[in-house]
C-alpha cells in the first residue's frame, strides 16, 4: 500500500497543474467553445481514431502471429482496446502489459506474450520519437522557436539510439539488469523472473527473424501516426481551429510528454503544452484547453469506455497468468 502511494502523489501533479490552469483562465469561454462543436467533424474525427484502432491491433496481431501462430485480428483488437481502457488509469500507460494476458496459452509462456506488447511499444516509440525529433527541428527551422537545443536534441538521439540498441541485445540488457536484479527481485522471485527474460528474448528474435514482419509492422505504425495527426485536424476544426500542417508537428510534441508519470492520460502536462504550442501561432487559451479536453475526453477516455464491454466479456485475472487467451466464438454464449 505505502509503495503505491508515492506513484499517486507523482501522478496527480498533472492533475494539480490542470487544476492551475482552468483556475486562471475564462472557463465560461472553454465551456463555450466545447459547446460549439461541430458534429460532423467530430464524427468524422472518430471514424479516423476508429481505424486507428483496427490499424493498430493489425501491427499487434503481425507481432503475435509470428510468436504464436492463428492469433486472429478479431482477438488482436479485443486485447487491444482491453489494454488501452487500462492504460489510461496507469502512469506511463503500463496498464496496456495486461494484453500479454491474452496472448498467453500452452505454447506461449508469459514472457513471450510479454514479448508481443513490449515489440509492440517499441515499434510505436521509436516512431513517435523519430516524428518528435523531426517536429522539435521543424520548430527551430520553420516557425523560428527552438523548443530543444542542438545539444539537447542530439543527446535525445543518442540515448533513444542506445537504448533500442541495448534492448536488442540480451546480452547487454543481462549487463546493465543484473545489479537492479540482485538488489530488487527477492530470491524466492529470481527463477521466474529469469524465466520472464528468457522467454521474451525468444519473442524477441522469433519476430526479428523476419524482415518482413518488421517492415510491415513499421509501415502500419507509420500509417497510423498519419491518420492520428488527421484524428486530431479534424477534432481541432470541430471548435474552429484549423492550423494546416502545423498539426503535424504538435501531435508527436504532446505525445511524447504524455509518457511522462507524472500525470495520467496526460492530463495536465498536455494541457500546459497545448498552451504554449498553440500560443505560437495566437490561438486563444481558452481554445487551446477546449482542444485539449476534446483530445482527452475522445482519444483516451472513449476509446477506454469501448474496451470496457470488452473486459467484461473476456476477462482475465490481473493476478493470475493461468489463463489461455482470449475465448473464441463461444464466449458469446
């Protein structure tokens, strides 16, 4: 219980800074442009996040499907939007591990289902930093604002370089885990632990066998960091913001930041950013946090509330990895 609560406190700091931010502007003037929203526009926004969604549980299911053969997509995306309801209410969106939960049977040991979501995130941080990079220079070269220095920026490179680089490598991941190994895991824990390790190597290098594979889940990760840019367009024209390409490069920006635990669903940290970025180009503040509570309300919360059902017709136990995976045609009786 007492471990918990620090990770509470650090998550609610986004919390207390939204807090801070609706205190100092016009809510009525939010309240006002929540209330404008175009109806079209908003449904056309959540076709876009819709086949985000099927998008993203294909680039799952090509991961899976190389570990544990005859995992459907139908399956893929039950796990998904299962992960995602979860992922909202962590830090850092670790809840979204539960989908190793139904991924995991007979053949496939917990730490190669674990293999399949931690490839997964991969994938999709490499390529988020990859168009943060690319956005934090455009800023610099095209709207004249240097968010990040040079220095800093190759720093970023540099370590996100090195640490795919040292995920790929089981031998060096053993090197740089085994003092945090011996001083946190309880020797009663070790061997499964060790376990853990070994099998998600051998996920690791099951998918990595195929070049293939690995291309095509980039190019459907690609493809689904495109339509989010064009999600969120369209989520900014429902309240009368229409800011061209510059979408392109604020999406990979908030993104990124809401990665950091210091919040959940990026509440607070997307706010003040938002802020600052659509400042630039002197879209009102008010405006900014309506967008802002549209993106949250839309992109986090809706999609979790889908997945709700779905947990409730296949559920699994968060403390119990016996179960085989996610039930078939059957389940629906």
């Amino acid at each position: 219980m007492s471990s918990r609560r620090p990770i509470r406190l650090i998550s609610a700091i986004g919390i207390a800074v939204f807090l801070v931010i609706l205190i100092n502007l016009d809510t009525p003037a939010i309240l006002a442009a929540l209330l404008s929203v175009n109806v079209h526009y908003l449904i056309a926004a959540l076709l876009v996040n819709g086949l985000i969604v099927v998008i993203k549980a294909k680039k799952w299911n090509i991961i899976v499907d190389s570990i544990r053969p005859g995992f459907s997509l139908w399956q893929s995306i039950v796990g998904f939007l299962i992960g995602f309801s979860l992922s909202t209410l962590t830090p850092g969106k670790v809840g979204d591990a539960v989908r190793c939960l139904y991924v995991k049977n007979d053949s496939c040991t917990t730490g190669m289902a674990l293999s399949t979501v931690a490839i997964d995130r991969i994938i999709d941080l490499a390529l988020l930093f990859a168009f943060g990079i690319v956005a934090l220079i455009a800023f610099s070269v095209i709207i004249g604002v240097e968010i990040l220095s040079g220095g800093l920026l190759l720093v970023l490179v540099c370590a996100i370089a090195f640490g795919i680089f040292a995920v790929s490598r089981k031998t060096y991941m053993e090197k740089i885990l085994r003092p945090f190994f011996a001083a946190l895991v309880p020797a009663r824990y070790r061997d499964q632990f060790s376990g853990y390790f070994n099998d998600f190597y051998t996920g690791l290098d099951t998918f990595l066998a195929s070049r293939r594979q690995l291309l095509e889940c980039t190019g459907f990760g690609i493809v689904s960091w495109i339509l989010a840019v064009i999600y969120a367009s369209l989520l900014g024209r429902s309240i009368g913001i229409d800011v061209g390409y510059y979408m392109f490069l604020v999406i990979p920006i908030i993104s990124m930041l809401d990665l950091l635990p210091i919040s959940i669903s990026g509440v607070g940290t997307r706010d003040a950013t938002l802020l600052y970025l659509f400042g630039i180009i002197g879209i009102a503040p008010e405006t900014a946090i309506a967008f802002s509570i549209l993106y949250l309300v839309f992109s986090y919360w809706f999609v979790a509330l889908v997945g709700l059902p779905f947990w409730l017709l296949y559920p699994v136990p968060l403390t119990g990895l016996s179960d085989t995976g996610v039930p078939a045609q059957q389940s629906e009786a």
